[in-house]
C-alpha cells in the first residue's frame, strides 16, 4: 500500500441483474498517468464513477491517499472530475467556473483571482475568462472543464474520455497538452478512454479491461509486447494469432501446429511445454515479407509462404493481409524505410514469403490439458 | 400594368383572425374614449378615465385585493412548485409517480369541479371564506403550471452538471442554490407569471371560495355588470391591456437573452 494513491480492492457493482464490475482490484501509484482502456460498455466509467463517488459498490473498497473512502460523498474525497460533456455551469462565466470550489470555500476574493488566474494560465485560456461556456469552442471547453476540476488541488484527476467529443487533429494536441499538464501539477491522473493509440502515448500504465474485469496492467510496452490474454493481444495494435496443441519441445523452442500455418516455432520457455494447447501472438511489424523466398530460416525463424490478398498503401508503411494456402490469414507491416528504387513492389496476387523469428512470438493463452480452446488461428474475423 | 394582387386563401384567414381578437378590443378602446354613456359614438372625452382613477374606490379595492392574492399565490406556488419539480427530476422516493401523475389533475380538472370540491373541502375543514381560503385556492391552481414549466426546464439540462458541482465541493443546498436554480430561472420566471396572470383572471373558483369582504377584481366587475355595462369598465379593461403588454414585453425580452446566453 505504500507509495499508492488509489487502491481499490475487490470492487463489484450491478445494475439490476446486469454485472457491470466482477471484483476489481487495482493499486495506482502517486503522479502515476493511469489509463483505463477497453471496449465500449466493459465497465470504464462505471469504475471512474466509483472511484469520484458518484455512485456506491456493492462490495469492495476504495481508497485514496491511505484512507479508505468507500460510501462518501463526491466531495468529501480528494479527487475530482474532467467530464465527457464537460458539464461547464452554463450560467457563469469561464472565471467563475474555474472559481466556482473556491467560491463554495469561501476563499477571499483575492486568492480567489490568483488561483483562477494560474489555472487558467495552465491551460491557456488567460484572454477567455469573461467569456460564457457557449462562446467557446469543444477544446476551450475542455480546457475550462480541466482548469476547474484542478483548482482544488485534488490528489487525484479522473477524466472520462475528455477527448472523445474532439476531432482527431484537436484530439492529438489536447493529448501532448494533457501530458504536459500531468508533468507541471505532478498529480494521479486516472485516464478513460476506448482508444488505445491514445492510452498507449500518454500512459505510465494502463488498465485492459473487458466484461466488468481487468484482464492486464502493465506499461504500454508490456501490454503491447507481452499481452497475458488473446483479447489484449486483439483489442490492442494490429495482431497474428496462431493457436493449436504444442506437438515438440527441444532447446526452448516449442512447435507449434496451427491447422490452417502449419506447425509454428515459438520460444516462449516453460510456457509451452508439449502437449499443451496455447494461442499465440506476433505482431505485424515482426514479420519480413519480401518476394523471394528468405536466404536460410535458421533454428529460429518461421517461414510461411501465401497470397497477397490486399495491399493497404499509407503513406509510411503498407499494410498486406496474405493468405496462406491452408486458409490462415496474416497480416503484415512493411515500412518504406528507403527509397525503394529497385526494391520491386508488392501487389496483390503477388506470391509472397513471410518470416519471422520464434522470439517475437508471445504465448498468450495457454491450457495444460488437452482440449481444443474455442479460438481458432484466423486474425481477419475481428 | 400594375400587378393585381389578388388575396389569398391564407390571406383571408389571416385577417379574420386578426379581426376577431382585436375588434372587441378595438370597440372597447374606442368606448372607453366616448363621452355618453350610450351605445353611440358622441365623441371624445377622458370622463371615464376620470371616473376610474378619482371616483371608483370600490373597484380599486377589488384590484388590491386581486393584486395581493396573485403575488401571494403566485410566489407560494412557485415556491412550492419548484421544490416539487426539482424534488421529482433529482430524487427517488416512495409515491414519486403518484406525484408527477397528480400534479397535472388540477390543470384539466373543469374549473367548476374544482371549485365546488375546495368549497366543500374549507367548509369540511370549518374554515371561513375569505382572502385565506382564495389564496389557497390559488395556489392550488397554480401548482401544477410552475411545476410544468421548471419540470421542462429540468429535463432540458445535462444531469453531469449537477455530478460536477457535488464533485467540486458544493453540498446538496449549494448545489440547489448555486447551480440548478440558476439554471431554471426562466422556468421559474414564466411559471411565476403565468400564475400571476391566472389568479388575476380567475373568476369561477374564486366565486366559490370568496366570503364576504374578499370581493377580488373579476368579482366585483362580475357584479357591476349585471347592473349594466359601464364605460368605466371599458376604460379599465384598456388600462389592463396596456398594462399586462407592459410588464409582459420586457420579461420575455429578458428570459429570450437569458435563454440566449446560457
Ligand atoms: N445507471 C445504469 N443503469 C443500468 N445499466 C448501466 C448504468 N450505468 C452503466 N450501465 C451498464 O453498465 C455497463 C458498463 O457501462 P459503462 O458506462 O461503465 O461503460 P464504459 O466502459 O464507460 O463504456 P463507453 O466506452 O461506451 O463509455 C454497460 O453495459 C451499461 O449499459
Ligand atoms: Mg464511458
């Protein structure tokens, strides 16, 4: 417990019959940029709204700074809210919602004016504090909604998708600006958010959750390079998911057998051992595809021949989905590193040659018995 | 050749409209300014407007007395109403559907019904008729319009709001006060109006619950007429127009600005 800022333990809540939390625990470090990411409806705001006291568990505890908060009121707690909706107070100027806790505190007029000044400094809207909220743009707005959450100096800031009302250009420079808001003020930022290149920039850590349940925290490298569950592997980045029984182990490496690839190095230890049934993960950008078959696999690499079914063409890189001739799918990163003069292209139809190492193969599912899982090796049915 | 304009169909029904709202008040305009008392024109004259302002100590006392039973039911019942409109956006309780279902029955209940059952009611409870009993019919009639009118507006706002200002330290009577009333001012305005203006007018269950020495406005012209219409009240009537214009024109002004800047 020492050192955490928010730690909830055991946390459960259901609406009706519906289970919208399944035991969730979770210890968040002080100054940490936590995010919670996952699919729409898997329980994020439910969560935040736990946490910020809006709403009551059915079982479980939250604590923030030590003290166990669990059945307070919002604001008895040291956290406060960054809204979807901003919910700015229409009816007041951007000043006076900024100074709004302070003028529920009865602060002095005079620190009140310095407080709101230095908030709104924070966050760039110095020249906008006579303004209603109608007469700002969705950004502004955020900024507004930011600004006043922050005022009171909470210990820890929730911010509940504060993006997602923002076009993708804005989005982007909101992110870096958040960022760095968490880097001055040095509190908890706890982020929610469905979109996990966003949670994957900014985050120290991040939350996958799916059903009501954390399914893995790590930092974005961990979570991306190393997924403990097929559906982190799916839900994050683009994925190759290989599955069947591990029909040989020798010197680290297990083989693999996929109905559809056929049979698969992976040198994932004693996670593999043989006769288990484990799904496994490779990521896109790990695979070399090139039109002539690759020099010599090694001990190591995997090679797999197939189709090109389609070239996606963006700019810095292509993207190939390939099929293979016992119906598996794959898909493949290829950066335009170079000038490519001589390089020839990759077209569609073209016959290709797919290799990559039984290193960048990460086990993330895995039964010791031997009764087939329900998944099968196709990455394409998304 | 000047283009004929030949009217059209909604053009005649524009002006029959307009017509029938205002030529009533049109002939009383013009009666309030006649100087006999007859049915014919005899020309211009304030005689009636004398009478009114310098000899009708009567009607005035009617006016007071209408006067103070509209502020006072109206303020009770915006009161009232708006704590029972926001009780109900914001709060569960045990009977909350009964509530908003009975809260509309005064509205559509025929006015003699409604009438008849308050003067049972006082007279069950023993009470005496008279400014008291009117000022509790009013405000029983008023109810549900306040209620309407700060219900629409409750609905009409993001509930996060109300989260955000719990979230930033604000208690459930900072909230109310700094926050949600605020915000459902110009339902609170129009439903005060509003209830002003029915009390003002109302005439059938103020017959019912009025005793002696509570004659309001619509009652003692009620009775003045069955001697007769006088000029008088031609003048007065004008005098009330132009009034209610006065005090109406600016306050939708204001709550269209206010309605604009949030
Ligand atoms: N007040 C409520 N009453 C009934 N069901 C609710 C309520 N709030 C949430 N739920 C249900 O709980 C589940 C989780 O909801 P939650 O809002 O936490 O999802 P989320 O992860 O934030 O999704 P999104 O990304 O769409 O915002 C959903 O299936 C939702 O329908
Ligand atoms: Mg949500």
């Amino acid at each position: 417990m020492l050192g955490s800022n928010v730690s909830i333990s055991g946390l459960s809540k259901s609406f009706g019959d519906f289970k919208a939390l399944k035991d969730v625990s979770l210890e968040i470090k002080k100054g940490e940029f936590f995010s919670l990411l996952g699919p729409s409806g898997c329980g994020k705001t439910t969560l935040l709204r736990l946490i910020a006291g809006f709403e009551d568990p059915d079982s479980g505890l939250v604590s923030i700074d030590g003290r166990d908060v669990t059945g307070l009121p919002p604001d008895k707690r040291r956290c406060n809210t960054v809204f979807q909706s901003y919910a700015l107070f229409p009816h007041l100027t951007v000043f006076e919602n900024v100074a709004f806790p302070l003028r529920i505190r009865k602060t002095p007029g005079k620190k009140v004016r310095e407080l709101v000044k230095r908030h709104l400094d924070l966050v760039q809207l110095e020249k906008h504090a006579d303004k209603k909220p109608s007469q700002l743009s969705g950004g502004q707005k955020q900024r507004v909604a930011i600004a006043r959450a922050l005022i009171n100096e909470p210990s820890v800031l929730l911010l509940d998708e504060p993006l997602s009302a923002l076009d993708a250009k804005l989005r982007q420079h909101m992110l870096v600006e958040l960022d760095s808001i968490h880097d001055e003020v040095g509190i908890t930022f706890i982020y929610v958010t469905h979109d996990q290149a966003e949670a994957l920039s900014v985050s120290d850590r991040i939350a996958v959750m799916d059903g009501g349940k954390i399914l893995q925290v790590g930092s974005p490298q961990d979570i991306y390079e190393n997924p403990k569950a097929e559906f982190v592997a799916r839900f994050i980045g683009d994925t190759n998911l290989f599955s069947g029984k591990v029909v040989s182990f020798s010197n680290g490496i297990s083989l693999v057998q996929d109905e559809r690839i056929g049979a698969i190095k992976v040198e994932a230890g004693n996670e593999a051992p043989e006769g288990s049934w484990v799904s496994v993960a490779v990521r896109p950008e790990k695979i070399r595809i090139s039109l002539a078959p690759p020099a010599e696999a090694g001990p190591l690499g995997n090679v797999v021949k197939g189709m090109v079914d389609e070239p996606i063409y963006s700019g810095f890189q292509s993207k190939y989905y390939v099929r293979t001739p016992g119906g598996g799918h794959l898909v493949v990163f290829r950066q335009h590193a170079q000038w490519s003069e001589g390089v020839p292209d990759i077209k569609w139809k073209d016959e290709v040659w797919l290799s990559w190492s039984a290193r960048d193969a990460v086990v993330v599912e895995a039964s010791g018995t031997s009764i087939a899982p329900v998944v099968s090796g196709d990455s394409l049915d998304e | 050749m000047s283009r004929r304009k030949v009217p059209s169909f909604s053009d005649a029904v524009f002006w029959t409209v307009v017509v029938f709202l205002f030529m009533p008040l049109f002939v009383l305009l013009l009666y309030s300014f006649n100087a006999s008392k007859g049915g014919t024109f005899t020309g211009f004259s304030l005689v009636w407007y004398e009478r009114l302002f310098f000899g009708s100590d009567q009607l005035w006392k009617a006016f007071g007395k209408s006067v103070s039973i509209a502020l006072g039911s109206a303020s009770l019942a915006t009161f009232l109403g708006t704590l029972a409109a926001v009780g109900t956006s914001r709060y569960k309780f045990f009977g909350k559907g009964y509530v908003q279902a009975m809260s509309f029955v005064p509205m559509i209940l025929p006015e003699i019904v409604m009438g008849v059952s308050l003067l049972v009611f006082f007279a069950g409870l023993g009470l005496k008729l008279g400014m008291a009993t009117i000022l509790i019919a009013h405000t029983t009639f008023n109810i549900p319009f306040v209620y309407l009118l700060v219900s629409a507006r409750l609905e009409e706002f993001d509930s996060s709001v109300i989260e955000a200002a719990r979230d930033l330290g604000a208690n459930e009577m900072q909230t109310l006060l700094k926050v949600i009333v605020p915000m459902i001012v110009p339902g609170i305005l129009s439903g005060w109006l509003t209830a002003v203006t029915l009390s003002l007018e109302d005439f059938v269950i103020t017959f019912f619950v009025a005793g002696p020495g509570s004659t309001t406005l619509p009652l003692y012209i009620y009775s003045a007429i069955r001697f007769g219409v006088s000029p008088v009240i031609n003048a007065l009537s004008v005098v009330m127009v132009v009034g209610t214009v006065l005090l109406v024109y600016p306050s939708r002004r204001f709550l269209k600005a206010f309605a604009a800047g949030a």
